[in-house]
C-alpha cells in the first residue's frame, strides 16, 4: 500500500469513529505512519481528503448499479442483483459507510460532502425509479424511494451492532420482495 492510500485508510477509520470535526490531520498522519506535511501534499487540506474518500466510495456505490446497465436481464432481476450488490458493499466496507452517515448529521462536513451524496442519491433512485417502471409497479417513483430508505434503514441498524444483527435474513427478505 503506497503513501496516499495509507493516508486515505486511516483518515477513512478515523472520520468514521471520531467524525471529520474530531479527527486533526495530525492524527491521521501519526495513525497513516506518514508526515503531516505528505497530507496536504496529496489532497491540498482536510476537506480535499474527504472529498477524496467520498469518491471512492461513490465510485463502489456505482458499482452496486452496474446490473442496471446490463439490457440482458430483466427489470426485476437487475434490481434483485443491485440489492445483492448493496449488500456486499455494506459488508465490505462498513468504515465508508459510519461516514457517510455521519456526514448527515454534522453540519461542520454537510457542506462538503452534502452535494456529492446527493448527487449519487438522485443518479440511484432515478434508475430504481426506471427499473420499477419497467417491472410494472404501480407506484414506481414510490417503490423506489421505499427500497432507497430499507436499505439505508437496514445499514445503519446493521452498523450499529454488526455481530447481532441479521443482516443475511433482512437481504433475503428484500430479495422476497423484489424479486
């Protein structure tokens, strides 16, 4: 692992358990084994390394659509896959997501970050919106706010307390739903 991806993992961690407002860069760069100096060297400040993170995980978070992209399956199964997918990705990389969440409810990184998100927000519910539509659901627009929320809902619950909660019966039980 080079220097910036040291930096980014630690600052990852860090952001995700103490907040972006609690965590100096002088402690990023002690958790990261670099120099303070290699951080802005990299992202220029603190915000132009979370605006590094957030892209990396909005990048995983397009990977979760990718299903959508693919003519060959139909409306149903692609959200099927996509909700798979979700899954997957909130088991892998459960530090991305105490940050993401965290972003909403601290105003000192709302502006920051608030854009992004929302971006990514709208890119996902558009193409539910579209998929739910073709799979003839009465209230497309509606179906795919729902699924949005269960699945926001459901990482924050399984976030909370990893070891107990049960997130292979939750997956399943969408996947009952939508498929």
């Amino acid at each position: 692992m080079n220097n910036k991806e040291k930096i980014l993992q630690a600052a990852l961690s860090l952001f995700a358990e103490q907040g972006y407002d609690r965590t100096p860069t002088s402690q990023i760069a002690r958790e990261a084994g670099v120099s303070e100096g290699l951080i802005f060297r990299h992202f220029g400040n603190k915000a132009g390394l979370l605006a590094a993170i957030i892209r990396e995980g909005l990048a995983l978070i397009a990977e979760t659509m990718q299903p959508y992209d693919n003519a060959a399956i139909d409306a149903r199964e692609a959200i099927a896959q996509h909700i798979e997918r979700s899954f997957r990705l909130m088991r892998s990389h459960e530090n991305f997501w105490r940050l993401a969440h965290k972003v909403r409810f601290q105003s000192a990184v709302q502006d920051l970050a608030a854009a992004q998100l929302e971006e990514v927000n709208t890119f996902i519910i558009s193409n539910l919106t579209e998929h739910f539509e073709k799979a003839g659901a009465a209230r497309p627009d509606l179906e795919a706010q729902l699924l949005f929320a269960l699945i926001d809902a459901i990482t924050l619950h399984y976030l909370a307390d990893p070891a107990r909660y049960p997130l292979d019966d939750m997956k399943s039980l969408l996947l009952e739903r939508y498929r």
